[in-house]
C-alpha cells in the first residue's frame, strides 16, 4: 500500500533522480542535478512550501512539490535562498545567457496578471513518478494526498498548470480529479498553457 508523506531532507538527491527520469526534455532538467536540488531544497525549507513523497515500503518512488499560496512564491523562493540562485545564475550568464533568461521569466511569471487570478490558492508546482511505477496509479495517490494535506493546512482550493495542446491524456487525467479550466495563458518563449484549478471544499 502507498503511503504519501513529507520528504526529508537526506531524500532530495532521490527526488532529483525522479525528476531526470520523469521529464528528461524539460527545461529545468537541462539546467542540471545542481539547479534541480537547490529548486527542491528551497521548496522543502520554505515555509509556504510542501514537497511530499509516494512510498512503497518506505521506498521513495515518486513526489509532488507546491505551494500553499501561489500568489508570487517563485519570488519569495528565490530570496530565501538568494546566494545559491545567484550563483547559478551567474554561472548562466558566462555559459548559457538563453537559458538565464528563460528561467528568469519562468520564476518571474506572472500570468496571475489575470484580472480574475488574484494568486490566493495552492498550486501544484511539480509531479513526477519514477519510471518502472509509472501507470500504476502513484500520480493519482500524490495529487490526492497532497490534496488531503492542503485541506488539513486550511487551504480551500488547488491549482496547476499545463500545456494546451497536444497533452490529453494529462488534461483527461486531471479533468477526472476534478480540476476544470480557469484560463490559458502564452509563457516564454510563446508556449500556451492552462491553468486547472479544483475546490477543495
């Protein structure tokens, strides 16, 4: 039986490997391991932030991270942890100036701009699931643990985003959670997006 619960710091170094494993193409995993664990690591000691794990006999096998509020939490990130994101980003700047920008204006987004989006919810930031227990219902057992967790925190609604097109199978994954559409938006570099958002009470 899986048990989702709050990942520990000794842990992150397999979240990572989750990670790679579950989006070897995205941009943040092209950042690196290094980027990936100070990401991770600032999202755990956060106190707005929530890294949970899906355990099968205490084996870490797939993990969520988020957010209780997500109105400008890539921002407050950031300065909590200012000198190890400084530094990666001025390793950035001498070897990859696209990539800087890109993660600049991924953390800085700010699609909230919404008239109707005032950012007062949680957001699920991030999901994976290692590889040979993907399609075994783990991704379904983390969204609704970390649901059960933000209710009990007092939170009353979740949100996420994904890609717009082409991703059917993940927006018929989350439309049977029952996550609905609240609005699409464009990020860097014109990549069309919605964002889901579900009632928790």
């Amino acid at each position: 039986m899986y048990e989702v619960k709050e990942v520990t710091l000794s842990e992150l170094d397999i979240v990572v490997s989750i990670h790679n494993s579950a989006f070897p193409d995205f941009f943040l995993t092209l950042l690196g391991e290094h980027f990936l664990k100070v990401y991770y690591r600032a999202v755990l000691k956060h106190d707005d932030g929530i890294l949970l794990g899906c355990y099968d006999d205490d084996h870490l096998i797939g993990f969520c991270a988020a957010t209780m509020i997500a109105k400008d939490f890539n921002v407050k990130l950031i300065k909590s942890d200012l000198f190890s994101f400084m530094k990666i980003g001025v390793s950035l700047l001498f070897t990859n100036r696209i990539a800087l920008k890109r993660l600049y204006l991924n953390l800085s987004k700010n699609d909230s701009g919404n008239h109707k989006d005032t950012g007062e919810y949680a957001e699920l930031l991030s999901i994976g699931v290692g590889a040979s227990y993907q399609g075994k219902g783990v991704g379904k057992h983390l969204l609704t643990g970390l649901e059960k967790y933000i209710s009990q925190k007092g939170g009353h609604r979740l949100s996420l985003t994904t890609d717009f097109y082409d991703n059917q199978k993940a927006i018929g994954f989350y439309r049977s959670m029952g996550y609905r559409p609240f609005y699409d938006f464009i990020t860097y570099p014109n990549r069309k997006m919605y964002r889901l958002i579900k009632s928790l009470i």
